[in-house]
C-alpha cells in the first residue's frame, strides 16, 4: 500500500464517521439511493436521481460506485451552467445524462479506484482519478477539478464517494477542444486548427474515435515552418504533405499519461511510429525531438496531449 493511500484511509475513517452519522447508518442493509435519501447533504442529488427516474436503477442489485455531489456542488453547477434547480431536473435527458456520468459499474473502494487512467462510466463517457496529496482528485470531460471530500460510503450495492463538485460529461470532441483552446484568451490551436481544416480532416476527428492528438502549438507550427523554409500557405496547399503530418500526430485509441508506453515504438493514423521517453520527449521518424508540455486534456472523443514541435514521419 502506497503512503498517499495511507493517508488517505485514515482521513477516510474519520470522515466516513461523521457521514456515516448523518446518514443514520450506512449499514450493508441500505442501498446507495437510500444512503443519498437519508442524509441532509445529499438531498439535492436524492431529488436528481428521482426527478431522472433512476431511483429503481441504483437500488437494483448493481453494485455500483456513485460518485456523490453534496448541495452546495448543485447549488454552484447550476450558477455555471446558468439553469434552475426546476429548470435542470425538467431536462431529463440532460439531467440523466449527468447524473450517470457519476456512477460507475462495480464496487471501487477509493484504494482501488485506478489514477490516471480513464474511468468510464454508465453515462459511457469517463474521467481520470488522481491522487492531490491525501485526496483523490477527478477530472471530468469538461476538464474540470473536483475532490473526494468522503471516501468509502459502504452500501448494500455498492459504495459512495462524496465529491464537492458535479462532474460534467465532455460537450466537445478533440477538434472541438482544439478549436475552443485557439479561440480562448491565450490561443495556443489556431494553426492546428487552420491545418485540420486544409486537410479536409475535421470531419474525421469529429467521429467517435477514440483517438489520442499529439496536438502542436502554434509556436510549434511557426518553428516548422522555418526549419522547412516554406510558407504556411504552401505547406497547407500541399494536401498530401499536410495529411501525412497531421495523421502521423493522431494515435488510434484513448491513451492518458499514464498510459503512453515508454519506449516502445507508438503506431500513429499515418502508419508510422514514434517513441516516447521517461522524461515524456517525443522523437519522430527522422531524430528530431518534441516534448510533452501538456497532458490529458480530455474531450468526448479522445485526448489532447501538447507538444512543443511538429513530429515528422519518416520522408
């Protein structure tokens, strides 16, 4: 057992106490609705999953995880998100549609739930799971940070985290992301963008994938261009060329941080390979070096990774 785990348990069995009080019990005897019905904190997410429906769903055999979000989670969602109370549970679709994006099929103890890897849900989106010192942090599809503020809720089907904030499945797919980080207050996809859309490959990436984008930044793009001492005019021109590159960025799958075998050649869309190092530097078909600068930026049909230089296949 690691050390932030420790930690994290004994911070568990304190705070379960006091859930646990609050819930009257907790006992293997009552199933995750009940547990959310019974205590005052949870009784926005109780209201949710009645006002949804989905009450005989979690209170079937399961077992399932619910990820749990207090009151004051609602009150601030709904202020982002710039709905009612009334006005959010009257959109059952999208109301459904969040509420099993925090459960996820099976019984996961917090020592058990797997960090930097994507954890899908029964909304059929996912998140990532990471530990912050002796707290489990999530990362929704809007990218999003919320913490587990109660761990380890046991039920008679299953077990609840309580977390501060809602979690919200991703609204836009990696192209969307790419396009709504070029249009964001410090731009950093715009030539991506550009490029996507030259290479006729936006309708592409906007399927269901999954897919993995080694995404380059705008300044990457510029330093390309030099090197190859063309013009962004001819290089976007030049389709065939334009593809072969963008392609040979995209991974076939949904691949997190954690996940990137290290060492082992990486097979891209184009066809061609890459490696990745310990120290997350990329080196491409022809020995030139990109570093990893941002990782995990999730999106509803993949993953955006940053990297600071446009890699090449092999000419």
């Amino acid at each position: 057992m690691t050390s932030w785990i420790k930690r994290l348990t004994a911070i568990v069995i304190a705070s379960s106490v006091t859930f646990l009080t609050a819930c009257g019990g907790g006992d293997d005897h009552t199933d995750v609705v009940s547990l959310a019905r019974s205590n005052p904190d949870l009784s926005t997410l109780a209201e949710a999953i009645d006002a949804a429906g989905l009450a005989s769903t979690l209170q079937g055999p399961g077992p399932f995880t619910v990820f749990a979000p207090t009151n004051q989670a609602f009150t601030n969602v709904l202020a982002e998100l710039k709905l009612t109370k009334a006005q959010l549970f009257a959109d059952k679709p999208l109301l459904t549609a969040v509420l099993t994006y925090h459960v996820v099929s099976g019984e996961i103890p917090s020592s058990a739930v797997p960090l930097g890897k994507p954890i899908t849900t029964l909304q059929k989106g996912y998140f990532k799971a990471e530990a912050s010192g002796t707290t489990l942090q999530l990362t929704d599809g809007r990218n999003r940070l919320s913490k587990v503020a109660t761990a380890n809720v046991d039920a008679s089907n299953g077990v609840i985290h309580v977390i501060d904030k809602v979690l919200l499945p991703a609204d836009k797919t990696v192209v969307g992301t790419a396009v709504a980080l070029s249009t964001s207050a410090t731009p950093e996809f715009t030539l991506l963008v550009e490029a996507l859309t030259a290479a006729d490959l936006v309708t592409t990436l906007s399927g269901p994938g999954p897919f993995t984008v080694f995404a380059p930044t705008d300044a990457a793009f510029v330093a390309l261009l030099a090197e190859l001492g063309i013009t962004k005019e001819a290089l976007f021109a030049d389709k065939p060329l334009l593809t072969s590159v963008l392609t040979y960025h995209v991974v076939p799958g949904l691949v997190l941080k954690a996940q990137v075998p290290v060492g082992s050649p990486i097979a891209t869309v184009k066809g061609d390979t890459f490696t990745v190092n310990a120290s997350l530097a990329i080196t491409d078909k022809r020995a030139r070096v990109s570093k990893i600068t941002g990782t995990d930026v999730l999106a509803s049909n993949g993953v955006i990774h940053v990297i600071d230089k446009v890699i090449l296949p092999a000419p």
